[in-house]
C-alpha cells in the first residue's frame, strides 16, 4: 500500500491539494498491491449483498459505505473529503448537482414556516429568487441587509432569525462584508451563519475559522476551473453536520462519480490557477482604473472597493472575478463594448481558464444601486493578459469608434 506520509509539520495548501482525499482504500484494492493516484470512477446505483443479514446490518450507518447509489462512492467521498480537509473546523462536506441546489438545501435544512431569513443584498440573484418565491410561499420572511452593515446587523434581528445568509464579496458588486463583526452578532444570538465563498475559496478565505457555520461553494467555478461540470457544495461545521447530512439525504441530492472526479482533478490546481488568474485580473483592474472612459472599478484589493479594510484584513488573496463602469456609458453603448471584445467570451459562470465578459446589472431592495447602468463584469483567464489588455483597448475604442 501507498507509504503514509506521516511528519509533525502543518502542511500548507499545495501539500495538502496534491494528495486530499486519497484513502488508500478508495484508491487501491490490497489485493493489487497497489494504490492509483487518483481515486477510480466508482459508478453505482445498486450495490449487492452477501446475505441479507448483511443487508440489514448496513443499513445501520450507511456514511461512507457502499449502500446505495444515492448516498456515494469512494469517488464522490475522496472529493467530499478533500473539501473538508482544506477548511480547519469542518466536520464534512455535503454534494450538490449545482450550487443553486447546496444554497436551497442549506435554507430548507435550516428555516421552517415562521422563521425569518436575513439575506445580504448584493447575493447572487438565484440566492434571491431562492427566498423571494420557495422561501416566501413556505412563509418564510426574506429581509436583505446592507452588505456593508457590520456590526449593526444586530439592529435587524427578530425573535425569529435563524439564518444570517453572507456573500463576500458579492458577485457583481464585490462589496466585501465584515464577516468577523456578523459572526460576532450571530453567535451572541443563537443564530446560523452561512457564506457564499464561491470568490474566495478555502484557499483565499477560510470560512469556519473566521467563525462561519456553513462555508457555500458553486463548485462549477474555481474548483472545476475548466467549464465543464456544475457542482456545489456545504462544508460544515461539527454542531451542525447532523442536520444537514439528514436533511440532504431527505431531499435525495446526489453528484455523479464522473463529476466528482472533474472537481477533484480541478482542485489540484486550484493554488496555482488561482494565484495566476488572481495576479491578471488585478493587473487589469489596475489598467482599468486609471482610464478616463472608466467610472468605478469594483476589485476588492483596491482602495475605492467599498470593504478594501476587511479585505486586506481577513483575505490572503484576490481571485479573478471583478467589475467596473463605463463612464457616461448607458446598456446600449455597453452591449457595444462587450460585442467589440475578441478574446472574452460573452457567457455565465466564471472561473473557467477562459475569460469571460458579461452585462450586470445588480437587484436590490436595501440600498440601491448607484453605479449606473454600465456595469462590466469580467472573468480572468489564463490568457496572456497584455492580449487580454489589448482586446480592452480596441473594445474601448470602438465603442468611441
Ligand atoms: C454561480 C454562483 C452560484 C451558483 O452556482 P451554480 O453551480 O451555477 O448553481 C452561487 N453563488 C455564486 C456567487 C455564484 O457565482
């Protein structure tokens, strides 16, 4: 079998992606004498039984056993695993066909008929419509917070808020929330944190140690890294991993063994893709603000970017999703903007290896949007980024042009 790699020394993040989820007996069989580098594609609906007291007896615990197709196979365990392994604190991790689908589990595990929610405002809108209909007609109440209110969202809580619901920083408008200051809050009451660390990842921010309860993921972005699966997932925190394991298995959710192993070989890159992708789009950003046809420039690693504090304070890291503004740009002149790029895609989702440039115009209900109607989203590649900053300057171009 494969020699354990045994050693005092805290392992960082590299060491740790190389090898997470790789248990010996999800990647060898003794009797091969050997163990694969990467866990096989275990496929399964049924599993068969020696006897039916074998049966029987399985069905007892059935986490991390052959039981059911449902519930796993060491293919989807090694990547559960792996997630795990790179947030301090988590006691496991629960699989979703797409990250939409972790965030409703999340909710409806957690909020019943009379319970009230409070969402940030810059949430991804699917997290929105989420609460503003399913939740809504369960008789759950929706409030949306101010994404820069800190401490303050104690003024907000009611006798029944169980969920504080975070995004930082938020996907389109990238304010970057003081999630210290709201676990602070949350924890003084009783209630369940949960964020959207779809940006950052474990790698740039680790959620449950700045306190969080349940640390979201759309899977189908920075882990995959190649648009080509849909993903999402829950790593979880030891008081609340009961609850949650349950109420998946009751709302049957189940990943494939052929996208699991996607994810995983995504993740063993996900240091260095993200590191490159991250030192592009800040470069570009940084091109961007000092052009006089730009308005604002959204990147939280620069000083205009409402919450830059928090994030120099609690991010090791940037990654490669920002916006910006056309200055006395309206939809029409930006849609021109968009179309004249060669290089950027024009697409959903984000942190693939191909950039990717999209309109974005954010909702609201707490505090408006006041940034005008030409915002920019852009997703950085692993392009050249002088090319990427080429393909800009000709778009700026012809949309004067
Ligand atoms: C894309 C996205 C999601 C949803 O993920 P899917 O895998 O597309 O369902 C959730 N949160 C954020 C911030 C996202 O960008």
């Amino acid at each position: 079998m494969a020699k354990s790699q045994g050693g005092a020394r805290a392992r960082g993040h590299n060491s740790k992606l190389v090898a997470a989820g790789r248990r010996p007996e999800w990647t060898g069989d003794p009797r091969l004498g050997g163990g694969i580098v990467n866990p096989p594609l275990w496929r399964a609906s049924t599993i068969l039984y020696d006897n039916v007291a074998d049966l029987d007896a399985r069905g007892q615990d059935t986490h991390d056993k052959l039981y059911y197709g449902r519930r796993g196979t060491p293919t989807v365990w090694a990547l559960a695993d792996a997630l795990t392994g790179m947030e301090d604190g988590a006691a496991g991790t629960l699989l979703f066909p797409s990250g939409v689908a972790a965030i409703a589990a999340a909710l409806l595990a957690l909020l019943s008929p009379g319970d009230h929610l409070l969402m940030v405002d810059s949430a991804y809108e699917p997290t929105r419509s989420f609460c503003d209909n399913f939740l809504r007609r369960m008789g759950i109440e929706t409030s949306y917070y101010d994404p820069m209110i800190g401490a303050d969202i104690a003024m907000l809580i009611q006798p029944n808020t169980k969920v504080i619901f975070t995004e930082a920083p938020g996907s389109l408008t990238f304010e970057v929330q003081d999630i210290p200051a709201i676990v602070a809050v949350a924890k003084g009451h009783g209630i369940v944190t949960i964020l959207d660390n779809s940006w950052a990842s474990p790698l740039l921010f680790p959620a449950l140690v700045k306190g969080i309860d349940i640390s979201m993921m759309s899977l189908s972005k920075y882990i995959g890294g190649h648009s080509d699966a849909m993903m999402g997932s829950l790593t979880i925190n030891a008081a609340l991993w009961p609850k949650l394991r349950q109420n998946t298995y009751l709302l049957g959710q189940a990943v494939s063994a052929d996208d699991a192993a996607l994810m995983l070989r995504g993740l063993r890159t996900l240091d260095v893709r993200l590191e490159r992708q991250g030192r592009g789009a800040l470069a570009i950003a940084k091109w961007l603000a000092a052009r006089d046809d730009v308005g604002m420039v959204r990147h939280p690693a620069l000083s205009e970017c409402p919450g830059h504090e928090f994030f120099m304070r609690d991010f090791t890291g940037a990654s490669g999703l920002f916006a910006f503004t056309l200055k006395n740009g309206g939809k029409a002149k930006r849609a021109g903007f968009i179309d004249a790029l060669t290089l950027f895609g024009i697409g959903f989702s984000w942190g693939g290896f191909e950039s990717l440039a999209v309109p974005a115009d954010p909702p609201r209900s707490a505090v408006p949007w006041t940034g005008g109607d030409a915002l920019v989203r852009l997703s950085i590649g692993l392009e050249d980024v002088e090319d990427l900053i080429a393909d800009l300057s000709g778009a700026f171009a012809a949309m004067e042009g």
